[in-house]
C-alpha cells in the first residue's frame, strides 16, 4: 500500500457531510486530539508506574495518520506530497544529517523584511566584513556605503534579522531597466517583459552553510515577482563554487559567460 493508497483509503470513512472548511477544521482538531491520546498513554507509564500499552500506541498513531490524511485532502494535496516537503525540508536543515549546532541556530528562527533607513549602517559593515573572505569579489569601493544607503532608503533592500534583530544577511533587489551592463552579455530569454537583478547578496561569516543564501534568493525571487517582474537574471562569479551550489539546487538556467570588472561571470536567469 503506497502513501497516497492510504489516504484514498482512509478518506472513505469521511463524513461526506462535511464542508471542505469543515473537513479542514475538522482535521487539524482530531490531530491534536489524537496526538493528546497518544501522549496520555506514555504519560500513565512514565509518570504512574503502568507498562507501556504499545498495541493502544499503534491505534493512536493510526488515528493521528488519518487525520493528517484527512487535513491533506482539505488542501487538495496528496498526502505524499506532505511527507515529500517534510523529507526536502529536513535535506535542506540537516544536509549530513543531525548537528547540534545547525539544531541551536536554525535559519527558520530568522526573519525577513525590507531593510529601514536605519538599517543602512548595519547593511553596509555586513557587506564590509566580507572583503578578503574566501571568494569574495568585493573591495574596500564596493559595495560603497552610498550605494548601500540609496539601495536601502529606496526599498531594494531584503534583510535577515536573528531573534535579537541583528542582520545577518542582506540582497539588493535591482530593476532590470536599470542594469545596462547585462544587455548582450548572455542570451536572456526574448520573450521576458520585466526582469529584476538580486544582487549584492551577503551572509554573516558565522552563519554561512546553514542555507541562508538560498533562503534569501527565495526571498528575493518572490519579492519580484510581486512586482510583476517574470524573470530574474544576475551574475556569480566563475571563480566563486559556492553560491554556483546554492543556485544549482534552485534549477537555475546557466546561459553563458561574460567579463566584467576583470572577472569572468556565469549569467544565471530564472523565469518566476
């Protein structure tokens, strides 16, 4: 029996009188309801001295299984699909499997959001910190604390901030129409309207290698696209193999290479 067998299975024993709302309410209810029966029955053999009912255990789980089947079929998704997010989350987290250090500083304890005028400080000595790392192709000129500041006061700007509200990373979302370098650079797709350029992307030495970057590429692209842009095109440096690691997992279109400000560059393109 495959997965989404169980789910068609179990969806036979709906109450076909429910409304899809209802099913929904329904279904993340009876998770925690079952969830409360399964934590009872260790509860009585932890804390009061009985053995552990483990066939009763089983049950509970059964019914926490039919739930979340349950609370998939009310957002029209196969229940494989849940365990398949799950699975690529988790890859995503723990790449070589659980570390402690990756479980105390998970990037989803960080949050988003455009960077404030106040902000533009903080931007600019993330980026400086930066110099001299490990492939970088920034100097003590660029990025100029000018251009950080009108990138930032012009609403460009995407940061990550910890639970203390330290920025820890930084994108400038630039529009196409203003990056004259990438015409004829690369063979961009024809048919593309309005296109963006994330760019200026930047991490925290210590919190680099925690998916951060691809994190923040994400966050970039969806910014775009609510700007009604179609694609976003920009260029990594042939020298630099890590980001090139990041945006290959994003499925990236690598269209060709140019020279600009005496590096080689892939031209990375991706229609939203």
């Amino acid at each position: 029996m495959t997965i989404n067998d169980y789910q068609t299975l179990a969806m036979r024993t709906l109450n076909p009188a429910l409304s899809k709302k209802d099913v929904l309410i329904n279904g993340v209810m009876g998770l925690c309801g079952e969830a409360g029966e399964a934590i009872d029955i260790v509860k009585k053999h932890l804390a009061q001295g009985h053995d552990l009912d483990r066939e009763a255990l089983i049950k509970e789980l059964g019914d926490v299984a039919w739930y979340l089947a349950e609370t998939a079929y009310a957002l029209d998704v196969p229940l494989e699909d849940v365990l398949q997010k799950n699975i690529d989350k988790l890859k995503a987290r723990y790449p070589k499997g659980f570390e402690m250090e990756k479980s105390l500083h998970r990037c989803e304890d960080m949050r988003i959001d455009r960077a404030k005028p106040e902000d533009a400080d903080a931007v600019f000595a993330l980026y400086h910190s930066l110099i001299d790392t490990p492939y970088s192709t920034w100097s003590e000129d660029y990025p100029s604390q000018e251009l950080v500041l009108e990138d930032v006061q012009c609403g460009k700007t995407l940061v990550m901030r910890d639970p203390s509200g330290r920025i820890v990373a930084a994108i400038a979302l630039l529009p196409g129409e203003e990056e004259a370098e990438f015409d004829g650079k690369a063979p961009w797709y024809e048919d593309v309207a309005k296109w963006a350029v994330p760019s200026r992307l930047g991490v925290a030495a210590d919190q680099q290698g925690k998916g951060i970057a691809k994190r923040m590429l994400m966050a970039a692209m969806d910014a775009a696209r609510e700007e009604g842009c179609d694609a976003v095109r920009f260029l990594v440096a042939k020298s630099n193999p890590i980001p090139q690691r990041a945006y290959a997992s994003l499925c990236f279109d690598v269209c060709g290479e140019c020279e600009l400000w005496g590096e080689r560059w892939l031209c990375y393109q991706k229609r939203l």
